[in-house]
C-alpha cells in the first residue's frame, strides 16, 4: 500500500483548489491511501473542506497559533513529525509549496521532485525542465520517501462529494522563532483566480504604461476573466508581480488564453502551453507568439481591442 | 564585519532553445552558450548593493561544476565580488547534494548571509536555498523581492503567488532572489582585468566529505508535446466568428 500525505494550502479561510489538484494527482498512483493535512490557528471550516474533497481517505487538523501563517521554516519540522507514517508527501508547486517542501525534504534527507505533471507509477513521474522543452521521466528509489510537488496545471481538482472523517493530531515538533510573518499585501481584485480560471487575458510590454493597460482590464472584464502579464509587463511597473505568468511566475490551463502585444519568449510560453485555446494579438507577424497560436491576429492592440469589446457587446 | 555568500550556477543561457537528443538520452549541451544563472546575478548584485551600503566587508561567490565554471566565477568576480571558490565536480548535483557542499562552504566561511537564485533556469528545481536553511537549521526567506538588513535581522519582502508578503528573519539565514529584487549591472572591460587578479580557489569535491550520491534516476527524455498548427485570422469579425464557432465566447 501507498500512504500518501497531501499538505493542504489555503487562505483567508478557503482551500486552495490546488489541494484537490494534488488529490487528483495522489489518486493516479494505484494502491494509494490518501490523507490531507490541514495545518492553521483555526482548522475547523477547512478540515471540513478537505473532507469533501473525492478520494481523500482521512483529513488531519493540526491547530497552532504558530500556523496562522504558512511559514516553512515553522510548518517543515510539523510535516516531518507526520511524515514518518507516509511512503509520499505531496505539495502543490505553488509559492507555498515551493517554499515548504524542500525544507522537508532535506529534514528527511531525501531529494525532491518538482512539478509533477504526470504518473507513471508509485516512484516514476514525469516532470519539465528547462522551460517545458523538455519533459523527463523520473525514478525515485523505493526505499526512500517520496517529496514532491505537484504542477497544478497538469491536474483537474478531484470533485466535493467525499465526506472523510477528521482527526485532531498533536505533532511533536520544535518551533523555530527565527522566522517572523510581517504582512502580505495582496491585490484583492475581485477577479477569477488566474491559475483556475477558464478565460485569462495578458498584456505585454507592447502596452506601455500602466494607464493603457487598463484596456487589457477591460477585456477581461468583458469575458469575466482574470488578467495575466509578460514579465515585461511587470518589470515595467504595468501590471502588478502575482499577474506574471511563465516559467517563473505562474503556469496556468485555461479553456482560452488571449495575449495581447506579446512576442512569445520561451519562459512565457511555458506557462500557458496547458491553455486549450491561444489567441495571439500582435503586430508583428513575425512574432514567436504565432508559432503556438491557435488563431492569430496581426495588426495593432490599440485598434483591434476597442473593436473586440464593442463586437462582445 | 560579516561575509555573503553568493552561489552561482553555471547554466545553459536563458537564450537558447534547449532541444532534446533525438535518442532521449539528454539534452544537446555541445557548443550551447552557458552563463551564470539569472537568478543568481541578481543575488549577486544584491550582495554587492548591500556591501556597498557597508552592510557586508566581503563578497564570496561559490559555484560547484566542470572545471568551465571558473568563466562564470571570473565573470561575478569581474562583477565585483571579492573571491571565489569553485567545487570542481564533472557531474551535476542534485539539490540536496548541492545544499550538502553549501553547507561545508558555510562552515568555513561563517557568512551573515547566504544568497541563491530562487531555481535554476536548467532543471527548474527550485530547491537549494530551502534545503540548504533546513539543514544549516537556519531561517530562509524565498523569491524575495525586496531585502532590508537591520542589525542582526533581515526583513524580506517575497512574490508570492497572492501578491507580496515580508517575514523577517534573524541572520544568519539563507535568501533567495526572485525578478523583481534589482537589475544586475553590466561588467566593464577594466574589471574583467582586475577579476584575473582576484583569488579563485579550487576544491575537490571528493575532498568535502559530502554524500553526494544521486537519489533519482532520470530514464528519458522527451521534446514537449507540440501544438496543433493554428490559423491566422484576418480581423476582429472573423476572430470573434471562430471564438464562437469554437463556443469559447457566446
Ligand atoms: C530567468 C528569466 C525568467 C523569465 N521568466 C519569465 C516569465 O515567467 N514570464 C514571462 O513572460 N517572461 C519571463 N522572462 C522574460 C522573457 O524572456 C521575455 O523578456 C518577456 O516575456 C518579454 O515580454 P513581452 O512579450 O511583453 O515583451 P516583448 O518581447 O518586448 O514583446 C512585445 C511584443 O509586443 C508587440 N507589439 C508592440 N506594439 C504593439 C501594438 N501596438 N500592437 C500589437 N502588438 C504590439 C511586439 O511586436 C512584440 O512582439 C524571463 C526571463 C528570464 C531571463
Ligand atoms: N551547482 C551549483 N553551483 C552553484 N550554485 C548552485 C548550484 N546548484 C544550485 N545552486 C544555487 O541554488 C539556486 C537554486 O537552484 P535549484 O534548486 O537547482 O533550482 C541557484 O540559483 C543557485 O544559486
């Protein structure tokens, strides 16, 4: 038997769905039993859940005070305390499992599989590197635990109709507190979450100020869409840093993908070649953006966007 | 007065197409362009930014790699870092096994601060600087985007997938740069001279006493599932006509 640990994520009292994504991605090994653990101040809605989440076999509740906020170097010695009945500990490859799951790991002395984007088998996965241009098949040794996260863009979130049973536990862990949370400062847009949503529109640098990025805004609003950005985008000060998405900022898989005046660098392009459907607005025809395309415009952003609107009504 | 420790990893440029060896044994690396990662010239202007504010006396860039890394370490000493050091090792680590020599090289230069790229534009691992402050048992603060040291802290702002947020930290601790930390300055022909002249220390892997056996093996690999070639439209109605046929707008 496989005993999966899936460490959940959340915030302002939700779950990330990236959490059902790393169930989803549990479940495809056979055999496998898996349990989610819920750690916060207060775990009681969250747990809950979890709970519902298909497929999960138990959901842990760990209540600190010293989990009100996800640091690593705080949640790292708890999971490892957990860790020891499990074969595989999972994480999603968002900033919060990035963070966290090495430091896991190196406390358990094994390496760490980054970006599962399938599984063969319960120690053989596939994963990216170099920017998505290349996809290789990974063993991991049988007799070591398995850390890992999981690319969520890979993975559809497991459905809410389980009803698992929650369990309190104590972990016996010491609590560094060389580690302060300060603040988070976090764009409230209102806006579907970039990395769930079905529709994305992204501007790039060809936009040029922040001020004329609002019609990449205004778009989106149209299409209820999030707004995503090209690096340049954010470098220039035009969209704020949690928009990037690409190799370094976030890879996401939405039904439509829109990008609006950018070239198609290698690192964008490896954060939405999960997308069903790429339109590409560019003026230049020549731009990289078009080779991955599913429907190309040339012409100019500022002429064709204003007529795309009114023609959405 | 304290030293920074900067780690620099000698990568495939981030210009190039990487393409995979049509028998899938790896990727074509031959007469390919290799820099200093980009993550790590930013953690390496960072580590020069806060010694010119007086806040370090000395900068150490480490990498570990082929003997060829020496052109990446003369490059950030060329930057203005004070030495370097070179794990001389033909094979590539893992992360864990990197954090293990990181840890070695902690323990004979004592630095305040330890700064690494967030990941490698090679692997995409994303994994040292964290594996290496668990080990080291000490604090990290990831993909920062803003530092502020003060006194025997550091208060770090980081990209986070929900904006930013800042943690503080006490020193000694290990940091990790994202993007938006500073923009790494261009080297000028007279420095490249003087790095010549500046000390470039050479250790043997074998002799760190670090377990740096590979824990994955990696049984193939293959080129990216390409995409369906598209179709080019010729203006908005025929754009908006085959967004709907495809009932992806209404
Ligand atoms: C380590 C590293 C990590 C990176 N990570 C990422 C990442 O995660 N995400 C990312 O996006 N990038 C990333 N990059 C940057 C990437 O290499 C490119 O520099 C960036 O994506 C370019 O952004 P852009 O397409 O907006 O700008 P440009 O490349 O400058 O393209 C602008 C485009 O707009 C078009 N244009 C101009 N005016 C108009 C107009 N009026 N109408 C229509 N089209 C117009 C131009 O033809 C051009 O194609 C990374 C780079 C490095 C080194
Ligand atoms: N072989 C290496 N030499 C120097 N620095 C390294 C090496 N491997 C990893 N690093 C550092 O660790 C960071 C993260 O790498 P990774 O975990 O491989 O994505 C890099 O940006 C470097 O700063």
């Amino acid at each position: 038997m496989t005993h999966i640990l899936v460490i959940a994520e959340h915030a302002g009292g939700k779950l990330n769905p990236a959490t059902a994504k790393c169930v989803t991605c549990a479940s495809q090994i056979s055999d496998a039993t898996v349990d989610v653990a819920v750690f916060a101040a207060q775990a009681d809605a969250l747990a809950a859940e979890a709970a519902q989440i298909a497929g999960v076999n138990r959901v842990l509740k760990i209540e600190d005070a010293a989990n009100a906020e996800p640091l690593a170097a705080l949640l790292a010695p708890q999971v490892v305390s957990l860790a020891q009945k499990y074969s595989h500990v999972f994480g999603p490859s968002t900033t919060f499992g990035k963070d966290l799951m090495p430091r896991v790991a190196a406390l358990l002395g094994v390496g760490q599989l980054s970006d599962i984007m399938a599984v063969e088998a319960s120690h053989r996965f596939r994963r990216p590197i170099y920017a998505g241009n290349a996809i290789i098949t990974v063993e991991a040794p049988a007799d070591r635990k398995v850390v890992a996260t999981v690319r969520t863009a890979s993975f559809q979130a497991a459905g809410g109709a389980g009803s698992a049973p929650i369990e309190a536990v104590d972990v016996t862990a010491e609590l560094p507190s060389h580690t302060r949370f300060i603040s988070r400062s976090a764009a409230a847009t209102g806006r579907p979450d970039l990395q769930t949503a079905a529709r994305v529109v992204s501007g790039g640098r060809a936009l040029g100020s922040a001020e004329n990025f609002k019609v990449i805004y205004s778009l989106a609003d149209k299409l209820g869409a999030p707004v995503g950005a090209s690096r340049a985008a954010v470098d220039a000060g035009y969209a704020a840093n949690d928009l990037q998405v690409g190799q370094t900022g976030k890879i996401i898989s939405p039904e439509l993908y829109i990008a609006v005046g950018i070239s198609g660098a290698i690192q964008h392009l490896t954060g939405i070649k999960d997308a069903r459907t790429i339109v590409a607005i560019n003026k230049d025809a020549e731009a990289p953006i078009f080779e991955v395309a599913d429907i190309g415009l040339v012409g100019d952003l500022f002429a064709i966007l204003p007529e795309l609107e009114k023609a959405l009504g | 007065m304290s030293k920074i420790l900067v780690g620099l990893k000698r990568v495939v440029d981030y210009n190039v197409r990487v393409r995979v060896k049509p028998d899938g044994s790896g990727v074509v690396t031959e007469g390919v362009k290799m820099s200093i990662n980009p993550f790590d010239e930013i953690a390496l202007e960072e580590a020069l930014r806060i010694k010119e504010k007086g806040g370090a006396s000395e900068v150490i860039v480490a990498s570990i790699g082929p003997a060829e890394t020496q052109q990446q370490l003369r490059t950030g000493l060329a930057m203005g870092a004070d030495r370097a050091i070179l794990v001389q090792s033909e094979q590539a680590l893992e992360p864990l096994s990197a954090a293990r020599v990181f840890l070695k090289l902690i323990e004979k230069e004592s630095p305040q601060i330890v700064l690494l790229g967030k990941q490698g534009i090679d692997d995409d691992n994303n994994q040292t600087g964290q594996m290496l402050a668990a080990l080291w048992n000490r604090p990290q603060a990831t993909f920062a985007s803003k530092i502020e040291l003060d006194g025997t802290l550091a208060r770090v702002t980081r990209e986070v997938d929900a904006g930013l947020e800042t943690i503080e930290v006490d020193l000694p601790a290990v940091l990790t740069t994202d993007l938006r930390l500073n923009e790494p300055r261009y080297v000028k022909l007279p420095e490249i001279m003087k790095a010549k002249k500046k000390p470039l220390e050479t250790l043997a892997l074998g002799d760190l006493g670090v377990d740096v056996a590979a824990q994955f093996k990696t049984l193939n690999y293959a080129p990216p599932p390409s995409r369906q070639k598209g179709i080019m439209v010729k203006d908005v109605p025929e754009l908006l006509a085959t967004l709907k046929q495809k009932g992806l707008v209404q």
